[in-house]
C-alpha cells in the first residue's frame, strides 16, 4: 500500500493535508501543530474503514514528533 501526503496550507496553529492512494482521490485531514493531533476534515472515497486516514495521520504525527512539518511524505508498505 502507498499512501501519498501533500501538505495543502499552514498556519501557526495547524496544517492541512490531502491524502490518499490515487491522486485523483484524495482526502484532507488537519493536523494540529501543538499537538500532533490529526482531525479528519474529508475522508478519501472508499476508505470506510479510515484505514488510509489512520496511516496519514500516523506519518504526521511521527514527522510532528521530530519537529518536522513536511510539504509531501508517504505511508509506504
């Protein structure tokens, strides 16, 4: 499975994301740059599960942990 993050905008309290395994269909989520805390704002289609959204938030939420706030990153399996 490969999961593609972009980061779409940023501000001094959270950056948004589009996310997902197809470019085409994506969803956006929100993470929280105090936190860490990811809000799921669109989920992707077809993902009912939030299966996908869980990995997205996941990678953020390690770059968040190392200080990072990267423009595109990947869930890779």
């Amino acid at each position: 499975m490969y999961i593609a993050i972009r980061r779409l905008s940023t501000n001094e309290d959270s950056a948004d994301y589009a996310f997902g395994e197809d470019e085409s269909r994506m969803g956006r989520l929100r993470l929280n740059l105090e936190t860490g805390t990811a809000t799921l704002v669109e989920a992707c289609p077809d993902d009912s599960s939030q299966g996908i959204y869980q990995r997205a938030a996941r990678k953020l939420f390690l770059h968040w942990q190392k200080g990072e706030s990267p423009e595109t990153t990947c869930w890779a399996t």
